[in-house]
C-alpha cells in the first residue's frame, strides 16, 4: 500500500499569509471535543455537574500540551532546542511526547481536583483513564495522516510507503498502536458500564498504565528510533520511560483491590 495522502487538511490565506490545518491537528483537537461530551456522559451517570466537565477539560487540555511539548523538547531533542530557544514554542511544527502528556496530564488533574467539590485526585484520574485510550486512537491516527512515527521496515504485505517521506515499505504501527488503544478502551468502557463508579478508587487508573503503556513497550520494537542520539541499549527510551508507568499501574491495581478487599471484610454478614 502506498500512502500519499497530504498531511495538510486545508488551507487558506488570510492577509497575504498562507495557514495550514493539519489532519494532525483536526484528530488532536477531536480528543478534547470527545473529552468533553465523555466527561458529561460519565458526571451525568454518577450525578455530579455536567458542566464540571468543561472545567476538567480545560485543564487537561492545558496539562496536555504543556507536557507532551516540554516531554519532546526534554527527552528527545534537548541540545536541539536549547540552541534555538524560541522552537520550542513552535508546536505547530511538531513534537509531542506521550509520556510527557501523561505527566502534565496528571499535574492537571491534581489543580483541578483541589478545587472540585467532592472529587478526589484518585477519582478524577479513574474517569482520565477511562478516556484517555480512545484519545490515544484518535491521536495515533493523525500521526498515519501525518506520515510521522514510522514503523521499521517489513516485506509483509500489509507494509505501507510513506511516500511524503521515503519508498520503503514499513509497519504501519501507528494503525497498530491506535487499534490497540481502541481495544484498551472499549475494555476500560465496559468495566466501567458493568460497575459504575462503584470499583475501587484507583483501579481503572491502574489498568490504563498497565494497558496502554505496556502496548506502548511492545509497539516500540515495530518503530524507527526517534531521538536524535543513538543508544546501544537493546531498549529504546520511550521502553525504558514506560516501565516505571506499568510498574506504577500494578500498584494502583494492587492496592485498589487491597482496600476492595478491607471494604468487604468490613461489612458483617447477612443473618
């Protein structure tokens, strides 16, 4: 398959300047849109302020971009971007870094829930990690638009040319990553269908780590290095970030089922 589809979506000139909207950006902005209506949905069944839910995404949107921009510029280029300062405010121009994201994601939610009335910091990120695969989706998709993130080269017949970028037959693995995120997220939806917000605070943040990060350590093998310095390690490093997040989400699971199980035990049985 060769693709050869544009990245730009469209273009206009306004005042003798000439703007592009990328599909990038028009998939990226959908995560928030999908966020918000998400967010209602869930607010609605568990009866808290719908619009509680603009206020979470405004901050998420924030902690998103913050984070997944000062991620790339940290991780991956650093000497790139200390050099030229000013580039790492051209997001326009691409460079967003996942593990960064998750990091000014949480930050987010944190400023947020010491605000909110009655949602805790734990409760608030259950509901993130609920959302957030169907984003990663979204996101991985834009990135096939985009023709960035390539796969490793193959001779499968599925094996797709970039031809904006080379003629080399490669993994598609941003359509690979972005089928397991949908996975993962019809997963967290139908535990959450099934329990509601009765589960332990938690659990389904703990099953989005182990989940999406673990896909993402095993995605990593099918992908081109994207650093800019070579490694000799056998792992890449976006592998080595997302081991402490797995280990982390074990935990979170490990300890929601602990006091699930406190919970119980502490209930007296029915005469």
């Amino acid at each position: 398959m060769i693709w050869d589809i544009s990245p730009i979506a469209v273009s206009f000139t306004v005042a003798d300047h000439t703007l592009f909207i990328r599909w990038y950006g028009i998939f990226f902005a959908f995560t928030f849109v999908y966020g918000i209506l998400i967010f209602r949905y869930m607010f609605g069944q568990e009866h808290r302020p719908k619009d509680d839910a603009y206020d979470l995404a405004l901050y998420v949107m924030v902690g998103t971009v913050i984070g997944a921009r000062l991620g790339h510029v940290l991780l991956y280029d650093p000497q790139g971007y200390l050099s030229q300062p000013a580039k790492i405010f051209a997001v326009w121009e691409g460079g967003l870094a996942s593990h960064g994201a998750v990091v000014g994601i949480l930050i987010a939610v944190w400023l947020y829930s010491r605000q909110a009335v009655n949602q805790t910091f734990l409760w608030v990120c259950d509901h993130i990690g609920l959302a957030v695969p169907f984003s990663g989706f979204l996101i991985r998709i834009g990135n096939f638009f985009n023709s960035e993130i390539l796969g490793k080269p193959t001779e499968l017949p599925w094996g797709v040319v970039f031809a904006h970028v080379d003629s080399i037959p490669r993994h598609p693995v941003q359509l690979y990553e972005a089928l397991c995120y949908l996975v993962i997220f019809l997963l967290q939806l139908g535990y959450y269908l099934k329990r509601g917000n009765s589960g332990p605070e938690g659990y389904l943040f703990g099953r989005f780590f182990i989940f999406v990060f673990g896909t993402r350590f095993f995605m990593e093998f099918f992908k081109e290095e994207q650093t800019v310095y070579e490694t000799d390690s056998i792992l890449n490093l976006g592998q080595w970030l997302s081991i402490p997040a797995v280990l982390l989400g074990i935990f979170l699971v490990w300890r929601a089922k602990q006091l699930e199980r406190l919970s119980d035990s502490a209930i007296p049985p029915i005469q």
